[in-house]
C-alpha cells in the first residue's frame, strides 16, 4: 500500500516552475534520503526473514509551505462537519 505524504521541502520552496534543474534536485535528494532509510532499516530489522523482499512506495507531494494547505483542509473540512 502507498503512503502519501504532504512534505515541505527547502528545495521547492526556491523554484517557481518545473525545471530540469529542480527535477534533478529533488530526484538527487530524496535517492540520498533513501539510502539511508534503507540502511537504517537493513541494521535494525535484517534478522526478519525476507526483509529485503518488502518494497516501499512513499509519494511525496512536495510544497513550499505545508501549514498553509493543512490548515486550508481543515478549514473546508469543517463545512462537512453535522454541527
């Protein structure tokens, strides 16, 4: 199963379009971020038999600014509300 996360993220917030440039950023950043994950995870947990069998999906939906969207669901959120 996927896991979705809204994420502020440094670099986004420095471009204002979708460039080769930002692409090739984000995609070098997050490749770095996953090897360590996976390093982390292979230390902690490499005694589960087939550990290296699971496959993670993670979907980033990278922002500039994360409370802004949080805070503008929660406020539309509130239109459903029964009270």
């Amino acid at each position: 199963m996927p896991i979705s996360i809204i994420y502020q993220c440094y670099i986004t917030n420095q471009y204002d379009e979708l460039s080769e440039e930002y692409k090739q950023k984000i995609a070098n950043f997050h490749k770095d971020q996953a090897k360590i994950i996976i390093k982390k995870i292979a230390e902690k947990l490499g005694s589960i038999h087939n550990i290296h069998e699971i496959k993670f999906h993670i979907i980033l939906f990278l922002v500039p600014e994360k409370n802004k969207i949080e805070n503008d669901f929660i406020k539309n959120l509130g239109a459903f509300s029964n009270d």
